[in-house]
C-alpha cells in the first residue's frame, strides 16, 4: 500500500505512539540499562554485569519475599475468585432495591482508600480488645496478635485483601452472570438440573472467559502486592516487612532497596525479575485459556 | 531630520530598548522557591504560621515566591531522592536528620558550612549544640540547620492510676517505682502500656532507661553497632516483665491512643505530637492526662528518645536564596513564635529559653526529655542505615519478649545480627 494512504493512519496512532514510547518504553528500557549497574540516581553508572541480579537472587530478603508471595498467590487469588462468585450469585438472585444494596456494599471497600481500610482492620485485628479477639474471647480462647504472630500474619493480610478485591471481581462476574441466556437455565430446569447442576454445568462453563479475566488480572495485582502489607505492619524505608519478615513482599522489597538504600541499579534488576515472573505467569495463564478453547 | 536628531533618535531608541532589556531581565530576576515540609506543617494552625512567615520573608524580597508543599514522611524522601536523580529537587526542604545520609548520597543537600559561617555569631550561637553538631559529620561540612524536634514523653492517664490505688501527686523517679505502678494497674484490670517492643523507636525509648547515646546507634567506621549486649539484656528483661502487663497494641496505633482516652490504658511513650489529641479528649470527655519525663534505672536518670527535623538546602542557582530562607525560617524569633502557637519543642535553644516560651508546660517538660534523652540513629550523616538494622532490632525484642530467647542470648544474637547487617 503507498506510504501516502498510510500516512493518514500512522498520524491517528502517533499520539499514541509517542505517549507509549516515552512514558512506557523509554523507561522500562533505561530500567533494563541500569539493572546491570551500581547506580543512586544521580552519579555515573557503573557497569556491574549481572552483579545486582546476583545478589537480589542469594539475598535472604529475595527468598523471604517470593517464598510469602507465592503462599499469599496460592490462597488469595482462588479464595478471592470463589468469595467474588459467590457474592455475584448473591447479588444476581435479587432484583430492584435489593439488588443494587447489595451490589454497593460489597463494592464499598473497592473505593475505600487503603490506609482507611488499614486503620479499619488494624483496630479489628488489634489484640485483646479488637472486634476480632472480641470475639474469640466469648468462646474463652486467647488473644491473638494477628498482625504481630508471624503464624497469622499472612492470613490477616488475605483476608484484608480478599474483603477489598472481592468487590470489584464481583463486578466483572456479575456483568458476565448477566450475559449467559436465560433458556439455558430454563432448559436446564425442564430436563430436573437443581440449583447446584446448574451453577456446575452452566454457569460456570459459560462464565469461562470471564473467570479467566478475573483469574488473570488477580494474578498479576497479587504478584505486586504492596499497600496493603506495607500499612498493615506500619511499615517506612526504614523498617518494613512486619515481624520477621512475615509480610515482606517483592515490591516492598523493591521500594527499601531504591529509597531506603539508594540503590536504584539493584531496584531496577529487582523489578525485572519480577517482570519476568509475571510475563511467564500470564503467557501460562494464556496457554490454558488455549488449551481449554475459551480464545 | 537633521543628523543630530537622527542621532538623539537613535540613543532614544536605545535607551529603551536597554529599559526593556532591563525590564526583562527583573523578570527573569522573579524566583519561584519550592519548600517541602511534614504534612503535619502543611494543615490548621501550623500551615497559617508558615504561610506568615513566608510573606514575611518574600515582601524582604520582591520577586521572590515560596510555594509551600507538604508530604508524608516516605513521600518527602522518596521524592527528594527521585528529584536528586531528575534534577527537580525542591530548593529548601525538611526531614529527619537519620536520612540526611541518603540524601547527601544523592546530592540532594548542599554543604551550608561556608553560608553558615557568613552568618553573624549571634545567629550561630543561637542552636542546641548537639542538634547542630548532628548537621555536622565533619568540622568543614554542614548539611542542614536543625529544625524542629522531639524529647519522648511519658503521657500519663490519672484517671486510670488512681482507680489502681497509685499516687499521681508526684511521677516515677526511677523504673523500679514505674514498673512496679506499671503491676498495680494491670492488677486492677487495665492495661499498663503498649506493646514498647512493635516499634524502633519505642524499643530505644526503654533502652534508654539503662543506656545512652554512647551505648546505642552506629560505629560507621568499623560497620558495627555500639549497643552494649549487657545493657540490651537488661533491657529486653523489661520487655519480658512488660509484657504480660501491656496492650498488645504499637505506641503508634490509633488504638492506643483510644484506649488511653477511654481510661484504659495508664502509661504512652510517644513524642508531643500526641498531646492536642489528648487535648482535645481533655476537653471533649474530661480526660485527666498529664506528661512526665521517662524514668531511668537511677533518680535524675531519663529514659526516651530525641529525633531533630532539619531544614536543608538544595544545591543549584536558588541555594543562597534558598539558605537565606531556611535561616530565616529557624532564627529565634520565628522558632518562638512557632512553639508559643504549637507548644512545640525545637532546636533553636535562644528561643526555647525564651521566657514565655519556657513557662509553657509543655516546652519545659519537652527541653528537659530532650537533654536527658538519647539520640535515636546517631551519629547521622555516616551512613545509610540499611532496613535490616531496625527490624532485627524489632524482631529480636518481641522474640525474647515471647520467650522465645533468654534476654542475655537475645542480646547476645541481636548485636551479632546488627554487625552482619551494618557489614552488608
């Protein structure tokens, strides 16, 4: 095709292009430079080879961090997937007032800002006297120090984080609920299907794409986690990671080394690890979706 | 026209185009400075105080405007850090002087030493001594002017102490009457203190009831700690007693102070920030509170922390400005006036000697904590304090206080633990 009838196309995506090139490509490959050298962000790199990535890999804080994450990923994405779906059922078998209540509170805590969610479940984890140990108490069991006994730790966390994203996750499952016909059902009914045979063989079948969306888009949000860990265990440059580490996650990691030791070089490899991680992730996540034919 | 008009018109011409010029030049005179500070400075009363100070300042120099922007802690470093790496630094800022270290890494902060000594006597003379000399990693080198600052308190709830049968006409001299005051109100069914082991800072407040600046922070030179393992075993046996008699809660959490205000809790280790809450509660619901200095091991002995924020200068075209500023900021009569508005304590000694400022009960309690307490991260500016230092000191405390270590095995480890990480 002539340049000239081109032309007009490449202007309409250049906007796009440029915005792309420098606030996206331009970093991610000035990161990729300096991983591979000693730099603070301010005097001349100096060239290291894969020194930074060496090191991040033997640190004691790199196996700490992945060894909680992928516990942390293995519970709270499926645990965060089903509690959505089940809300979403919830909310889908009402109509009217009800259905839109309800669909707003589970929702809520999506748009409650983090620290306010922190400081919410700080004062229900709290120990002795929170909701929580309130309630523990009236069964004469002990206090419990959730956010301090490295055992809980992690729970405390997922549970703060699957009461956050199952709303939004809802949402998304809700809207896919929403688009399955209803003769499906009807026809399900006819042939004697009861509610749980149809949640098993045509909800769930039909919501595939959907469920491969949220499954997705859970993994990749899990593998970054940050805020939530870092509130929770008051975490600054200084000190993160709450009580042996029990919460320390890779982009916290990420952050201490970058503002807290000025090691830029090291944050950057850091990040490009993690980057790979969660390339390889969501290439495996889009092999299944080829494999069971949800493309 | 003549030849000599012609040449009249000419000069004419000139001489406005040199006025323009001029003209033009003033403009680009016009200076624009950037000042950050704690997000605490930028709200309520503090922010109107600061807000004075700067058009006091630029109606002194015309052309000259300050444009005040507030940030939490980690955002006030993490954006002078990453202003250092782009070039954008803000001209004069705040921070805590333990992270003046980093900042020096990353040229953030000029050396004032030559400004500084360009100043008349009587303003140098003005400082605490000790803050100042933590600007000052080297006789030639000064990095900041020492700012605002803190001596941690014991806040004390009177109502709860007296419910447990305990005199509140005169505080604990020493930790042995504090600890056991600590006993007769956990015996009447209520929480004595927080968790002193969740958090660095109050961790050093308890160490410091035994130790000293001399016996705590950095060896920069030979990478090692300077705390004492028989002193810190000492210390973390007060853990071990505490525990059972505390929270459970950090002194930093919301819950703590809830709960001292619902007459729970006797006892709160924390710097006077807490204190308009407290204020506040006095007035709302009739808390009955006061503040004391933290006992020590021995009468006249304190315990507690002291922390000083700085005022540094960026390096760049604005930095005689930009020092000029700062100077202004932390002089006498400005430090004065900010501590008779927050009964704040700061580190310009002329004006906390200052009569009316002295008399405030606060301040007075505040410069005696700040005298007798030891120095959170000394000595500053030797080195970036790696993140592993602060939390195996964490860890170590809350493990030997669970029992999971003996205090002197626990002591023994950590010192061991904090010489690997500070050789990192």
């Amino acid at each position: 095709m002539p340049l000239r009838r081109l032309l007009p196309h490449y202007l309409m995506i250049a906007p796009f292009m440029i915005l792309f090139a420098v606030f996206f490509l331009y970093p991610i490959l000035s990161g990729l430079y300096y991983s591979f050298h000693a730099w603070n962000g301010v005097t001349k790199p100096e060239y290291l080879g894969f020194a930074n990535y060496q090191k991040i890999v033997l640190s004691r804080d790199f196996a700490t961090a992945m060894r909680n994450l992928l516990t942390y990923v293995a519970i709270t994405v499926p645990l965060g997937v089903l509690v959505a779906l089940g809300l979403a059922l919830l909310v889908d078998s009402f109509v009217g007032r009800w259905a839109n209540f309800f669909r707003n509170a589970y929702f809520m805590p999506v748009v409650l800002p983090a620290f306010l969610a922190a400081t919410i479940w700080r004062w229900i984890y709290a120990p002795n006297f929170g909701l929580l140990n309130m309630i523990i108490g009236w069964f004469g069991a002990q206090s419990i120090n959730f956010l301090n006994d490295t055992g809980t730790m992690l729970y405390a966390l997922i549970a703060v984080d699957v009461w956050v994203s199952a709303g939004f996750n809802m949402i998304i499952i809700l809207a896919g609920l929403k688009e399955i016909p209803a003769e499906l059902y009807e026809a399900a009914r006819l042939d004697g299907a009861n509610k749980r045979q149809q949640i098993v063989h045509i909800t769930i079948p039909m919501l595939g794409p959907v469920l491969f969306f949220v499954v997705t888009y859970g993994l990749i949000s899990a593998m970054q986690v940050f805020d939530k860990p870092w509130l929770l265990t008051g975490s600054s440059f200084t000190s993160y990671g709450g009580r042996r580490n029990a919460l320390l996650f890779p982009v916290m990691d990420m952050m201490g080394r970058a503002f807290g030791g000025v090691r830029f070089g090291e944050a950057a490899a850091y990040g490009f690890l993690l980057t790979l991680a969660i390339v390889l992730l969501t290439a495996a996540m889009f092999g299944l979706r080829r494999l069971k034919g949800w493309a | 026209m003549s030849t000599l008009s012609k040449f009249r018109f000419g000069l004419a011409g000139l001489a406005a185009l040199a006025a323009i010029g001029t003209a033009g030049r003033a403009a680009a005179e016009d200076v624009t400075l950037q000042y950050w500070v704690y997000s605490d400075f930028g709200e309520g009363d503090a922010l109107r105080l600061q807000q004075e100070f700067i058009k006091e300042f630029t109606a002194k120099h015309p052309g000259v405007t300050i444009d005040i922007v507030a940030k939490g802690d980690d955002d006030l470093t993490a954006g002078q850090v990453a202003g250092a790496a782009s070039g954008n630094l803000p001209d004069v800022f705040m921070n805590a002087q333990s992270v003046g270290a980093q900042l020096v890494e990353v040229r953030a902060l000029d050396n004032i030493y030559s400004k500084w000594m360009a100043m008349p006597e009587s303003f140098r003379a003005q400082f605490d001594q000790d803050a100042l000399k933590g600007c000052m990693p080297k006789p030639d080198e000064l990095y900041c002017l020492p700012y605002t600052g803190f001596g941690s308190l014991l806040f004390r709830n009177l109502t709860v102490l007296e419910k447990a049968g305990v005199d509140t006409s005169k505080p604990p001299a020493t930790w042995d009457e504090w600890f056991a005051q600590m006993k007769k109100v956990k015996d009447a069914g209520m929480y004595a203190i927080p968790d002193e082991t969740l958090v660095f800072n109050s961790i050093a407040e308890i160490y410091a009831t035994s130790g000293s600046t001399e016996s705590w922070g950095f060896d920069w030179a030979n990478k090692k700690t300077k705390i004492d393992p028989a002193i810190m075993a000492k210390v973390l046996k007060k853990f071990v007693d505490m525990k059972p008699l505390s929270s459970g809660t950090s002194r930093n959490d919301q819950a703590t102070k809830d709960l001292f205000i619902s007459n729970q809790l006797a006892f709160h280790t924390v710097g006077p920030w807490v204190n308009p809450t407290y204020e506040e509660a006095a007035k709302a619901s009739g808390l009955k509170y006061d503040f004391t200095l933290i006992p020590g091991d021995e009468p006249g002995k304190t315990g507690g922390i002291r922390s000083y924020e700085m005022v540094g200068v960026a390096p760049g075209p604005h930095a005689d400005l930009a020092f000029e500023f700062a100077a202004y900021l932390t002089e006498k009569a400005q430090m004065a006036r900010w501590a008779k508005l927050l009964s704040r304590y700061n580190a310009n000694a002329a004006a906390m000697a200052d009569p009316e400022v002295a008399a405030l009960p606060l301040i007075k309690v505040s410069v005696d904590a700040a005298h007798g307490a030891m120095d959170v991260a000394a000595p500053y500016f030797g080195g970036s304090v790696p993140s592993c230092y602060n939390s195996e000191v964490i860890d170590m405390a809350s493990a030997t206080a669970d029992g999971q270590h003996t205090p002197e095995e626990g002591a023994k480890e950590l010192v061991s633990q904090l010489n690997d990480c500070l050789a990192q």
